[in-house]
C-alpha cells in the first residue's frame, strides 16, 4: 500500500499517527497519509530556517530560479497522478455533500410527510389569517363601529393573533411557522 509522508530536512519521516486516504467511488483505501504532530513541525520549521544558513541561503536568485524550475518540472512530468489526487479529494467532498442531501431529501418524503404537510397546511391557516385581520383593519368603520362602545378596526387588527391562536408581535403582525430541518428532527 502507498504511504504519504512527511517530507523534511531532505528525508521522508513517518508520523506517531496516520489516517487511510479512502476511493469516495469504491471506499478502498489508496494510501496511508502520515499526519504531523506539533514535534515534527517544530522539526520541519527548524529544517526550514537552518537552510537560509546553507547553501540555499547563499544562492543568488538565479540559481534559486533555476532550481525552483527544477521543481516546477518535476511536478508537471507527473501532472496525470497529481492531478488525479486531487480529483479524488474534490469527488469525495462533492460525493458527502450529494449524499447528505439525498438523505436528507428521502427522510422528509418518505418518513415524514404527514410532519411536512401539517406545517404547509398550518402556513396557509396563518397567511389567510393575517390577510384576513389585515383586511379588516384596512375596512372603513360600519355606522355601527362608530359608536363609542364600539373597538376601533385597529384594536381589532392587533388583537387578531390571539384570537385566533397564533403567535404575532405588538404591532399586531403575525408570526408564520418556518419548517426548519431541526423542526423534523434529525436524519
């Protein structure tokens, strides 16, 4: 099996841990990725700097030029492999998050319908309830309205929600339920 290491001061070093590089396609695992702790970063800085000390760091910016076109070449002979790599790791973030929404997706339709119906059904109560209440504010007052001992369209208006068994906020308006994924529980 292919393992990916850590690459510092000149040598590959294997980590204390590593992970399974997993095929989203088929689940087989393609390498063992050798996971840096705090130490071996700590070394891979120490490298680092301990090279502006040597050679590198005497090199005038041609040479160091040349040799990172060196490098460039290198990595573009193997530009078919690397490229491929990171195709899979883009798949196998696209792949969760198709999968996800599918899930998602079959809990609500094949679950919990009734859940998604009765809040569809609960909506359109209150929307034609605050069209109703917001009818009637707009109304001109009937003769009998008029009366002192009459409420005023407004009153009504704002009372409305409690009425009729809905939430709404002081300025009368009403609060329209939201289905919300937590609302359905978790998938």
């Amino acid at each position: 099996m292919k393992s990916i290491l850590n690459y510092i001061d000149g040598k590959f070093v294997r980590a204390k841990r590593e992970f399974a590089d997993v095929n989203p396609a088929d689940g087989s695992v393609i390498a063992q990725v050798s996971e840096a702790d705090e130490g071996l970063v700590d070394d891979a800085v120490r490298a680092a700097r301990g090279a502006l000390q040597s050679e590198w760091g005497r090199w005038g910016i041609r040479e160091r030029a040349a040799r990172l076109h060196r490098v460039a070449d290198a990595i573009e002979a193997r530009f078919v492999p690397l490229a491929e790599a990171l195709a899979m790791v883009a798949w196998s973030e696209t792949r969760r998050i198709i999968a996800e929404a599918v899930q998602e997706g079959r809990y609500v339709a094949a679950r919990r319908p009734e859940i998604v119906a009765a809040r569809v059904a609960k909506e359109a109560e209150t929307a034609r309830a605050a069209e109703t209440a917001t009818a009637a504010a707009a109304a001109p007052p009937s003769p009998a309205a008029l009366s002192a001992d009459a409420p005023q369209p407004a009153a009504v208006a704002q009372q409305a929600p409690s009425l009729l068994g809905v939430g709404g906020d002081s300025a009368g308006g009403i609060a329209v339920p939201v289905v919300s994924r937590g609302a359905l529980g978790s998938v």
